[in-house]
C-alpha cells in the first residue's frame, strides 16, 4: 500500500545562510531522494515577517473575535 505523506519544515532564522537553513535543506534533499512521493513544504518564519510576539492589544482582540491588522 503506497500512502501519500506531506511534511512541513519550519525555519526561524533571521539568517538564510544559517546552520538551522542548511539543516532544513538537507532534510528535504534526503527526504525528497528517499521517498519521492513524499510532498515536503518550508516555511520560513523570518521570510515571512512573522512576529512572535502575541501582545495584550492582541489577546484582548483575540477574546472579542476580532482581526487585528498586521503592523509591518
């Protein structure tokens, strides 16, 4: 029986050249050579501007159901 599996490999770096970038890589070259149905994503937090940071201005909106919009 031949499953269809997917990965997501998430990156937080603010440095693409970084060890955890190079890892990350790694791990989808081997993973990609091992099992070529295997469906593999990478998120890079940093490329995405993510911001970490979950403040009371962010909670309060959270509890009333509200979308804050993004800052950056």
């Amino acid at each position: 029986m031949n499953h269809k599996r997917h990965s997501l490999v998430v990156v937080a770096h603010p440095s693409p050249k970084s060890l955890t970038a190079e890892l990350a890589k790694t791990f989808i070259t081997v993973l990609s050579t091992l099992s070529p149905n295997h469906t593999i994503d990478l998120l890079d937090l940093y490329a995405e501007n993510f911001d970490p940071v979950f403040s009371k201005e962010d909670f309060k909106a959270y509890n009333m159901n509200i979308t804050r919009p993004k800052t950056c």
